[in-house]
C-alpha cells in the first residue's frame, strides 16, 4: 500500500463514481479502477459496492475514510514543514459564515493582506454545515462557524458572541403580534445555516407554526422579502445599522436564552499549523482584543 492508493480512494469516496474520480485526478478510468483494486486485494476487504451509475462505500470502506484523511494530511503538512523557512507564504484558504463575513472580516483580511503579501489568501462562504465538513476534508484551512463546535477531530477557539434578534415588516410592531398570527413564513439561507436552526427552534418554542420556508442565496433577497410583509427573518444585532440603512424593518429583542449565539473558529486538530496560518489566527486574537476593549 502506498499513500497514492489512499489517495485515489479518497478521489472516488468524495466524488462517488470511478469516472468523476479519473477527472479529479486527471487520469484515465482504468487507472482508478486498477489502484482501487488493488489496494482491496491488499486490504483483504471490499471497499467500494459497485453499481451501473456509480459507486458507494462499504462499511470497510468507511472505516478507512478517517485513516486515509490523517494519513493525507500528514503528508500536506510534511510538504509545509519542509519548505516552511519562517515566513507566512504560500496558499490559505479560510471559511466564513456570510453574517461573519460581512461584520467581521473585512478589516482582518485587508490587514492580513497588507501584512503578508507573499500568502495567496481566499476566503470562501458558506453555512456552519458546509463550512465544518469542508475543514474536516481538508478543503479549508480553517473556518468561522456557529458554535458550539464539539468534534474529535477540530480544535475550536471562541471568537465572540452574538445577541440574535428577529426581523419583520414595519407593520408589525411587536412578537405579540407574530404570536397572534399563528404562522408565519420565514425567509433564510439554504440548509445547514445555524441561524435558520435557531429560527426555526425559536418559533416552534411560540407556538408558531412555519407556513413556508423560502431559501435563498443572499441576505439581501432575504431582507428585500421581510420588508415585503412577506415574512420573518433571523440576524446578529450588529447587523442592524447596516440593514436598517437600506431596509424598512422591525428588529424584534429575544429572551436572552433564546439570543445568543457564538461564532468560533474551527482548524483540524492534526494538521501542521503553517506561519501563514499561525499569523491569520493572531490578527484574528488581536482583532477580537480589539472588539472586548471597544465594548
């Protein structure tokens, strides 16, 4: 078994299919399907079931996926030690929440940036959900999510809290009135985002019923639909005075156990932390610093 072989099975677990496997790595099928077999004769096991549009892993199969992982790892951060002579370069890929995204980062990134000019710096958005599962497969060196974050195989460090608060239509004026109407529709990004999780718990604890999820894609769809009257919406109050700027809306206060929320920052645990990485998460410390001594 060489570490090619866990490679080339990692390349046809992610992408499910021997054929999308060969693209990913630029080869031919057959390719694929030899170091599959291969490392099945040498294993002893099955490890994929195979079926006319694809394939999907035994239970072998998933058990290999966390070793195969570490072992990949291991070999990405062998290549960064090697080459590491103290300065932050090279490639670093960070994750955000949109709501992280839009409050917290630009002054970071920007000064990230300026500092380490010689880092290829790329943040990439998405829900808590997205975001922890692409940090796990290695496709993030890092990531903002809502927490808390409990995983064997991720360090987490708390950045802040956030008090949550709840957005409707100027025509209502209180959550009595929410209450009232017995239902409501709710206007949110797509599935895996903590905040529609919340909103959804939060309503449920009213007694509200959801008559319609509508997911889409940016806040500002979002925010153009709730000052419709259409429905509700859920945001970090440090967003307020830059909704409110644009949008006719009502900020509704939660019960404080129903509010808060906290964003962390989440790293594999096994991973070589690189200077270009090191570096990131001290803006972000003195960054947060900032923001507590503000407050």
């Amino acid at each position: 078994m060489n570490s090619g072989d866990l490679q080339f099975f990692m390349a046809v677990a992610t992408t499910g299919g021997i054929g999308k496997a060969a693209e990913q790595l630029n080869t031919v099928q057959s390719n694929v399907t030899s170091r599959i077999q291969r490392l099945e004769v040498e294993l002893g096991v099955q490890l994929f079931t195979r079926y006319t549009r694809g394939v999907e892993l035994t239970s072998a199969g998933r058990k290999l996926i966390p070793i195969a992982e570490q072992v990949n790892t291991l070999l990405g951060s062998i290549r960064t030690v090697v080459h590491d002579d103290g300065t932050p370069q090279g490639k670093l890929i960070i994750g955000a929440m949109e709501t992280t995204t839009a409050l917290y980062l630009p002054d970071i990134l920007s000064n990230y940036a300026k500092d380490f000019p010689k880092v290829d710096l790329a943040l990439r958005t998405g829900t808590t959900t997205e975001l922890t599962r692409d940090v796990l497969e290695q496709k993030l060196d890092g990531a903002f999510v809502c927490g808390p974050i409990a995983h064997p195989r991720l360090h987490t460090e708390r950045i802040h809290a956030e008090e949550l608060v709840l957005l409707s239509g100027p025509h209502i004026k209180d959550l009595a009135q929410i209450v009232a109407l017995g239902e409501t529709s709710i206007f949110v990004l797509r599935l895996g985002c903590s905040y529609r999780q919340k909103l959804e718990d939060i309503l449920i604890n009213k007694g509200i019923s959801i008559a319609r999820i509508n997911e889409f894609g940016t806040f500002e769809a979002i925010f153009s639909c709730v000052a419709a009257g259409l429905g509700i919406s859920i945001v970090p109050r440090s967003m307020l005075p830059m909704i409110t700027a644009r949008w006719m809306l009502t900020a509704h206060t939660l019960p404080a156990s129903m509010a808060s929320v906290e964003t962390v920052f989440i790293r594999r645990t096994s991973t070589y932390i690189s200077n270009a990485l090191s570096r990131f998460i001290d803006h972000v410390q003195d960054a947060n610093h900032l923001r507590s001594n503000d407050g």
